[in-house]
C-alpha cells in the first residue's frame, strides 16, 4: 500500500501543479539580480542564500493540496481501514512531495545559479546542501500540512508554524554554501536528520488528532 | 464467530454524551439495522466500531472492515475503474458488474453523478472482501435500480458468510435486526 500511495502521490504532483514550484523557484532566483543590482560580487555572495529562500518557498507553495484533500474526501479515513498506519501514510507523503519537487529544483538550479552569477564551485556546494535539505522542507511542509488540515486560513497559518523550523535548517544550509569546511554541512545534516525523522510521526499524529 | 463485539461503550463528542454502556454483537451472515433520529450518534457508533474514532469507555473487537460514510474518497482525475484499483481488493471485477459501473469504467470519477458516485462507493466496499460492511446511509441517493442491486449485493454478501451493520432511515430490503439508539 505504501509504494502505491508514493506513486499516487508522485502522479499527482506531476500532473497537477509540479511545474509551479520550479517556475516559482526560478522567478525568485531572476528577480534577485533585480532587487539588489548587477553588481557580481555582492550577487555572488547573496546567490546561495536567495537560493535557499527560494527553495524554501517553493517547497511550501503545493501544501494546501498535501493533506486537506485527502482528509475532506475521506481517504485518509479509507487508508487505515486498510490497515495502513498514520505513520505510513505520513512517510509515503512525504516521499511522494519530495520526488515531485525535489528532482526538478535541481533541473531548475542550474540556471537559477547563473542567473545570481555563482561560479561552478559555489553552484556545485549549493547543490549539495539542497540535496541534503530538500528532503527535510519536504517533511516539514508535509507535517505543517497535517497540523493545519481541515483549519480555515490554513495556508498563511501554515507560513507562522513553518518559519521557526525551518530557521535552523536554512541558517546551516546557506551557511554550508560560503564555506568548504564541512561543519556547517554536518550540521545542516543534523538538523536535516532530525526534522525527516520525526516529521512522519508528527502528521502520524496529527492526521489522528484531526478525527475526533 | 462474531464480527463485531462490543462491550459497554459510551462517546462523547462536543461536550455531549451520544451514548453510554451501548453493547453491540454482530455474528457472521447477521445484518444489524441502526436507527433512531438525527443526532442519536448513528455514524459515530458506526466510526467507533471501525475504529477511527476512538470510544470514552467499553471494548470494541471487529473483523477486517470495509466502510461506505458520506466521503467518496476516490480520485476525482481518475477513470472509475483505476480509482476502485487504488484500493485494491480481491473482487473489483465483481463488484463493478454488481452495482452497474462496467459501462462507467473508463470515465473520469468527476463525471458521475451523484447516484453513480454513491454505487462506486458501495462498490469499493465490495470489492475490499472484507467480512463486515460498516454503511453509512447507504441509499442516499440511489435509485430504484441502484436500491435493489445493493439488497441483491447484501444477500449475496450475507450467504457467504459476512455481516452488515448500516445505519439508515428509510428501509432497507430484506430481514434485519433494528437496534434502536433512543432506547
């Protein structure tokens, strides 16, 4: 059931609105040059960070679709009828969100970095550091998702409960991109490591939560 | 064996009490018929019993389930055959011929109507080949046809040995037992 329910959830990001999150990603990383001026240097510096911003947003823009849907029409319902657990349903979300928008950012990176100006090295670190954090955005946005299911407003709530956990994974994210040393890497994987294991267990129990 | 035992339960949903010391038995080929007015707390006892919401007090045990409520829960873009597939189950081919959906097979869940969409759900019900149906209303929106492909459906599911427990305000053909929850 669970390789089903990723499958499901890949096909329906790649139908509906996956392209959104790209486009959103490389509008971000063009309008960057714009905002603060062609000056390389400068736009050299502040390129990864954008980046990062932008994958962060872009990583939240599909949350409305992760959860609620299934909620409201009772599939979440159905799925643990079937003996899948909450757990379960929460992991094959959350690895279903990431292959939809995961693979194509990096499609997208490319000339995101050229447009912020990064040189080969810097677009190659910036790579690896959003390899390592996509995959805890994508545990997040999919948590958040649950925590706000079937709530009004649920999107702009959605933005308040994210931010303060994504702090730490951008700080060390961007952070790793300026430096070849290797610690602010190590510590983006911590925190990476951290949100990706437990995000299953809070939508596991915030998909319970939203029964009653 | 029963399919569904339970001992003393009671729920409290929104500050209120639904019930107290309720005790429900469900034996195999029975058909169990709750009934009682709006609010009685039909549908939460039917939840309660497939396990999605959880009881205040008493012990409930239930074979596999299969449960038709309010919700379609199949993929609107999907044709109705693929959408019924998603959830598996051992007798789809089946269960699309009972409840009339062969000819509707390639068309998009979106499309049905609502009679059409209420003989899907029944349907995926069926094909789940689970022991117990848990039906939440389920002649809303049927028609005539549609009420006697599901009674049909019901005896045949009874023969085999599996129980129905629904809750219903207009009669559902056939012998059942009526449990009152007003009393």
């Amino acid at each position: 059931m669970i390789r089903a329910l990723i499958l499901r959830e890949l096909k329906r990001g790649l139908t509906g609105s996956a392209w959104l999150p790209m486009i959103f990603f490389l509008i971000v990383a063009a309008i960057v040059p714009f905002a603060v001026g062609p000056d390389a240097p400068v736009l050299a510096r502040i390129g990864p960070g954008a980046l990062w911003i932008a994958a962060l947003t872009s990583a939240l823009l599909p949350i409305e679709r992760l959860i609620e849907p299934d909620r409201a029409d009772g599939v979440l319902d159905q799925l643990s009828l079937v003996g899948t657990s909450e757990e379960g349903i929460a992991f094959a979300k959350i690895a279903g969100h990431w292959l939809a928008f995961g693979p194509l950012l990096f499609l997208a990176l490319l000339p995101a970095s050229a447009l912020v100006g990064l040189d080969q090295h810097a677009t190659a670190r910036t790579a690896l550091s959003l390899a390592i954090g996509t995959p805890a955005l994508a545990a997040l946005a999919v948590a958040v998702a649950s925590l706000t299911a079937g709530l009004g407003r649920a999107s702009s709530l959605a933005g308040v409960l994210l931010l303060p956990l994504a702090v730490p994974l951008v700080i060390f994210g961007s952070a790793a991109t300026g430096s070849d040393s290797g610690s602010a890497l190590k510590l983006e994987a911590a925190v990476a490591l951290f949100i990706l294991a437990g995000g299953p267990f809070v939508t596991g129990a915030a998909i319970r939560a939203a029964r009653t | 064996m029963s399919l569904v035992q339970g001992r003393g339960l009671a729920l409290i949903r929104g500050g209120r009490l639904l019930f107290k010391g309720l005790d429900i038995d469900l034996a195999r080929g029975e058909a169990l018929l709750l009934t009682g007015p709006n609010g009685i707390g039909k549908s939460s006892l039917i939840r309660v019993i497939s396990g999605l919401l959880r009881a205040n007090a008493g012990t409930i045990t239930r074979a596999d389930a299969a449960l038709a409520d309010d919700n379609l829960a199949l993929d609107r873009e999907l044709s109705v055959k693929r959408a019924l597939a998603f959830w598996g189950g051992p007798r789809l081919q089946e269960a699309m011929a009972v409840f009339g959906l062969d000819t509707l097979a390639p068309v998009p869940v979106r499309m049905l109507s609502t009679g059409q969409a209420r003989r899907a759900r029944l349907a995926r019900v069926m094909a789940s080949g689970a022991p117990l149906w848990l039906l939440d209303e389920p002649l809303n929106g049927l028609d005539a046809d549609g009420r006697e492909r599901l009674g049909r459906a019901i005896h045949d599911h009874r023969s085999a040995g599996g129980g129905v427990l629904a809750a219903s305000h207009q009669p559902l053909g056939g012998d059942w037992r009526a449990m009152d929850m007003a009393r």
